[in-house]
C-alpha cells in the first residue's frame, strides 16, 4: 500500500457512512417527548406524551371527570437515541407499553395496552400532544389568541379527499364547554366521545394533522391508527389522538402513529400515510 492512501474495506465503509442520510433522534423524560434532526432545527419537537387517558362521553364534561390518572415510566432508551420503550401504569389496573423508534423520515410508535386488573377501565382515547410553536415560528409569547391565529395559517389537515387544507380555512365553531382551539371528528366516532373544544363540522378525510415549518421547507405531521380526533389546541399544539375504546379484564388492544418529518412535499407525504396506513 503506497504512503497515504487507504485500504479499500476502509474507504468503502467511509464513503457508506457519507452517503447514509443523518436520522432522527428521540429522547424522555418528565413526561415529554423531545424529537431531533433534520428539518427540525436547533429546538427540535416536543411531544407531551402523554397528556392524558380519557374516558368517554367527555365532549360536554368537566376535563377533570374526564382523565384517568397515568404515570409513565422509561423502561429502555438506546444509546443513539433511535429506539424507546415506556410504560404507563393507568388507574384501574391497566398497563400500556409504548415503543418508540426514530427513523430517517418518521418517528414509529407501537402501544399494547392491557387490563392486568378485575374490573373494566374506560380508557376510551389518549391524547399525544405535539407542540409545533417553535416549528412554525409562531410561537409569540403573552399573545396566545394572537399566537393561536396565526400558527393556524402553518397547521394543516385533509379534507374531501386529498384536499390539504390550513386550519383558519375550516368551518370553525366557537361555542364548547372550554372556549378556543377545534375539534376535528372522524367519520363513525361519537361526537359525544371527544375533546370539550368547539366541534368543527368539516369531517377529515384521514388521520393526518400537520404543519409547515417557519421557512416552508419542511413539513411536520402527525397520524394514529385507531384515531378518535384531529385537534388544533389552544398551547401551539395539534392533536392526532388515538383510540383504546375502554379494555376488560384481561383484555389487550393496540394502536399505531408516525410522526412525519418530510421535506415539503405534500404528495410525499400522502405517499407515505397511503404506505403506513391504508395498504392492506
């Protein structure tokens, strides 16, 4: 081998290492879910995760009859960041495992939730809260309502089809149990059963709510499989909140979510919902 040249193993591997897209990163603790990489910026993403079991027939109850208490727990995080599993112990005997795992475009979740108790617990619906303030440069502080309308004009779901639409463009309704933010109902899930936000006629097409970023180069968005609600809150937070639909004794149900992370490219990230979701 001539002076300063390198062995042929050697110089592929580097040259594969160059060409191997940076990934995301995910890390928890104290209840939130921190999302890192590309497109994300110095702030990355956080998720609290989670904000709360719920129970059914929420939509016109005090929020406080309506949550279930949870505590969650790390039970496994990887040392480069791209794999985590948690535990929730929910009141009543229910025990959900969560594994979570960061891709290069999306960020993978898997919940197994089971009735380890004697009784049935109406654990109907769980909310993941995904704070996008910082994400979409709206995030001005001391100005919420203001911050709320304009962070509106970045957020994003579907209607009629493939018809993406910003959130200010939705027929929105003002009158709830709690004023501000839009509750966005599935068809075939009781709007009984939901967030005691004001309820938006327009139904979506399918289980994605996302967001662009301050720069418009990259798109956030989040989906759950079964999902109950799209929510657009009132803390800089959109809501993609999954279904348990309450759990017997022994009894174990599951759920899946993406949280997408793309480059600015709507029917990419269809592309990638159709694959997630909808293949069969």
């Amino acid at each position: 081998m001539n002076k300063g040249t390198l062995p042929l193993a050697f110089l592929a591997l580097f040259l594969i290492g160059c060409s191997t897209p940076p990934g995301l990163r995910v890390s928890w603790e104290e209840n939130m879910l921190r999302i890192d990489g590309p497109g994300l910026g110095t702030d990355g993403v956080e998720v609290w995760y989670l904000e709360a079991y719920c129970r059914r027939g929420s939509t016109d109850r005090p929020w406080g009859e309506t949550t279930i208490p949870h505590r969650t727990e790390k039970l496994e995080a990887s040392p480069d960041n791209s794999f985590l599993r948690l535990r929730c112990q929910v009141e009543g005997g229910v025990e959900v495992v969560h594994e979570i795992r960061a891709g290069t475009t999306d960020v993978d979740f898997r919940v197994v939730a089971t009735n380890r108790g004697s009784e049935h617990v109406d654990a109907h619906w769980v909310q993941p809260c995904m704070r996008v303030g910082e994400f979409t440069g709206r995030n001005r502080q001391g100005h919420v309502l203001r911050g709320e309308e304009e962070y509106m004009e970045k957020c994003f779901i579907f209607l009629d089809g493939d018809d993406l639409t910003p959130l200010h463009r939705t027929r929105r309704a003002s009158e709830a149990r709690y004023k501000g933010g839009q509750v966005y109902v599935p068809a075939g899930i009781d709007r009984d059963d939901v967030n005691p936000r004001p309820l938006s006629p327009d139904v979506p097409s399918n289980g994605l709510i996302g967001c662009f970023s301050a720069d418009d180069r990259t798109i956030l968005a989040m989906a759950w499989e079964p999902y109950q609600e799209l929510f657009q809150g009132v803390i800089l937070c959109i809501h993609s909140d999954f279904r348990l639909g309450g759990l017997a004794p022994g009894e174990t149900k599951t759920a899946k979510g993406k949280i997408y992370v793309v480059d600015n490219d709507v029917d990419r990230l269809l592309e990638l919902y159709r694959r997630d979701f909808e293949a069969r």
